[in-house]
C-alpha cells in the first residue's frame, strides 16, 4: 500500500520532467528551422544559450518573438543595380511552339 502512494506521488513529477524535455526538444527544433532559413539567427541563438535565463512557461513563443525583433531589426542588402530577371532554362523561346495537326476523326 505504501510503495502504491509512493508510486502516485512521484507519478506527476516524472511526467514534469518529460513535459519539460519535449518543449526543450521543441525550442531546439524551431531554431534548427529558423537557422536553416536564415543563417544569421546563429548568433541571437548563442547569445541567448550563454545567458542564463530561468525557463518560462512561453519559452518557445517567447524565443519566437525574439527572432521575429531580430530580422526585422537587421538590414537587408540592396540589390545589385544591374539585377535582372533570370533567363529561362533552355534560352530565349520564339513565340508559342506549333501542335501539330491531328488526323481526323472519321
């Protein structure tokens, strides 16, 4: 009976644990995503790791947020002055290619 209550009240604090490594897990995964797309979010990632901030409840939203301050905080480069559109594969097309006749149906 006693390894029963025993048992019950350590239930809840292993599924705290668990609960806690799948949002690290998460957080760990939306910034593998967001560097993947922008490469120079590595920095705001390795700042926020060296400083030591207690985990909150919204740290993936939060993180998020900051991501989202971070891009729109940093410049973009111009564009090359003599940027044009790309040519299609293949080379230049001349007008619509001819559909050959098809036999008819009689």
């Amino acid at each position: 009976m006693k390894l029963c209550a025993v048992v019950l009240m350590l239930a809840p604090l292993a599924a705290s644990a668990q609960q806690h490594e799948i949002q690290r897990m998460l957080i760990e995964r939306d910034r593998q995503s967001a560097e993947f797309s922008r490469p120079e979010l590595r920095d705001l990632h390795q700042r926020q790791d060296r400083s030591a901030v207690v985990p909150r409840l919204d740290q993936r939203g939060a993180q998020a947020r900051e991501r989202d301050a971070e891009l729109r905080s940093a410049p973009r480069p111009a564009p090359h002055p003599d940027a044009g559109p790309l040519p299609l594969p293949g080379g230049p097309q001349h007008g619509v290619d001819p559909i050959p006749v098809q036999g008819s149906g009689g």
